[in-house]
C-alpha cells in the first residue's frame, strides 16, 4: 500500500483524502497509526446524520442540503453507509447516482461505505473515515445511512444532529415509533410533501412528541415538511441544523455529546481489542471443540462461556498481565 501524505490529507486533497478512508477502511497495516496522527487535527467538523426508512428520501435531502451549504461558503464530505452487500437496489442507488453531480466540486467529498454487519447500521470504519474528513477541515460531516428500523439508532451517537426522515404514507410515523427513532431525532423531516396525507404525518408526529419527557430546557424537535426532489423546505432544514447547533453550543450540550461519543467510541474500540485477543489466544479453538459438548447437553453455554473466558485469564498470567 503507497504511503498516505498527511499533508495532503489536511491540504483536502481528494485523492489523498480516499486513498487514506480505503487504507483504514480495508484494515491494511498502519490504520491505526494514521488516525492517531490525525487525530490532533479533528474536533472542528459538525457532525449531521441523516436517517429513517427506504425510500424516504434521504438522499434527495442530502444532496440539496450539499447544495445550500457550499452557497453558504461552506465545505460537506458524505459517509454513506450502506449494508454490506454491494447491491442496494432501486431508487436508493438512483439516488445516489444522482449526488455523483456535485462530487466533483471544490469543497465536496462523497464515500460510500458498508456497514460490514455492524449492528448499529453505522460501521466502526466510517467513524474513523470521519476523523479523517475531519482533519481534511471539512466543516459538514453527514452521515447518511440507509434506514432498516432499530438497528439505525446507532446514528445518534455519531452524530451532533440528528434528523429522521419519513414519508407520508406506508404507516411510517407508526414504525418510527416503534422502531425507538422518535427518541433519537433532534428535527423530524417529513418528506415527499405534495402527497395525500403529509399535513396529517406532520400532525401525528406532534402528537407523539407530546408523550417525551420535557421540561422548560428541553431542546423541542421541530417537523419539516419538504419535497426535496424539487428542493422546496431543504432552506427550513438546513437551518434548522444550524439552529440546534446554536442550541447545543450555547448550552455547553455539544461538548457533552462529543465526550458521550468519544466514551462509546473507545469502549467500542477496548471492547473490539479485548475479543480479539480472547478468541486469538485459545478461545476460539476452546468454542469449535466443546460446542458439540454444548449441542449434546453435556455443559451449558454459561459454563462453557465461563470457561472460555478462565482460558483467557490463564492466557493474561501467562504473559504476565
């Protein structure tokens, strides 16, 4: 693998920029190392994830919100983040084909990347690809995924705002509910706007918010209704973007977020080295010879887990840890 400039990294040069995201993207040696020497250089980019149901159209959305902000003077990278087959059919990619058109301006950076079976839907890799965007001196991060329910929540803790996108029909205030999104939207996006049954979609949202827990400081989510195919209300959401930033700025809860964030991020990271090790140093052959034990009734799961686990402590004295 070429040596990735650093200098070019934070020169925003593009091909630097995707050739060090495909460098940690694809775990090659030397990852880790480049995003501890970027690291000093991020903490400026304000993070935007853009999430909800297929078909929402998210983005439509993201790429009119490029657009609003590169005529504010402002530079956009994009993150995203598909499942982990290459194929994701339909309109989606049509979508995405169509953000190609502003790929190539000055200031704009576009990657895609799968979630590689992360749970959260938001792949490890694209945190870290963020950093590096980040130390690019980008100053709108957004992440925008492809919306499977429940699983789509991990957003939340990557980004600084959030915002759900739904359309009228196809019950989606109902599964958003459901699928826990209405406690993570800073902002609610109804788009599609011209179809029977927004007002009402906007309406039942209202409604459901009234059942948060709030008080007189609580940061209230707003409802937008847009059509972003013809970019009518794509100006009320990108200001509402930066009027919850405000928010969060004024009242010190953005440096909250970003210390939550960095914690749920090295806990993932210590957790990931911790399992690693485990199954490298003996536990991974301890589960494929004894898992039959367990399919036989001849030892619990539990007891079999505990073992494997003793294994590993045995392995830590070993080495004198």
């Amino acid at each position: 693998m070429a040596t990735i400039d650093i200098k070019k990294i934070l020169n925003k040069d593009k091909r630097s920029v995707a050739r060090a995201i495909t460098h940690i993207e694809s775990g090659y040696d030397g990852a880790v190392e480049l995003l501890e020497e970027l690291h000093k250089f991020t903490g400026k980019a304000y993070k935007v994830g853009v999430t909800g149901p297929p078909g929402a159209g998210k983005s439509t959305l993201t790429l009119q919100l490029i657009k609003w902000f590169k005529k504010e003077g402002k530079s956009v990278a994009v993150i995203c983040v598909d499942p982990t087959s290459p194929f994701t059919g339909g309109a989606l990619l049509g979508d995405r084909v169509r953000m190609t058109e502003v790929s190539n301006l000055d200031g704009v950076f576009i990657r895609s990347m799968a979630t590689r079976g992360s749970l959260g839907g938001l792949s490890g890799k694209a945190v870290d690809a963020s950093d590096i965007l980040d130390a690019a001196g980008y100053d709108i991060i957004i992440y925008e995924t492809v919306g499977v329910g429940q699983s789509e929540l991990d957003i939340a803790k990557a980004a600084d705002t959030t915002i759900v996108v739904l359309v009228p029909e196809s019950g989606d205030t109902v599964q958003a509910m459901k699928a826990g999104l209405m406690e993570i939207a800073d902002f609610f996006v109804v788009n599609k706007g011209d179809r029977p049954g927004a007002e009402q979609a906007v309406a039942a949202i209202k409604t459901m918010l009234q059942f948060r827990e709030h008080d007189e400081h609580t940061w209230w989510p707003a409802v937008i209704k847009t059509s972003a195919h013809e970019n009518k209300g794509v100006d009320e959401v990108a200001r509402e973007i930066l009027r919850h930033k405000e928010h969060l700025e004024t009242t010190g809860k953005l440096a909250v977020r970003r210390k939550e964030r960095e914690k749920n991020r090295l806990e993932g990271i210590v957790e990931g080295a911790i399992l690693s090790e485990l199954w490298a140093s003996g536990g991974a052959e301890l589960l494929h010879g004894s898992i039959s034990e367990v399919m036989g009734k001849q030892i619990s799961p539990f007891r079999l887990a505990e073992k494997i686990v003793n294994s590993y402590r045995e392995f830590l004295k070993e080495k004198n840890f």
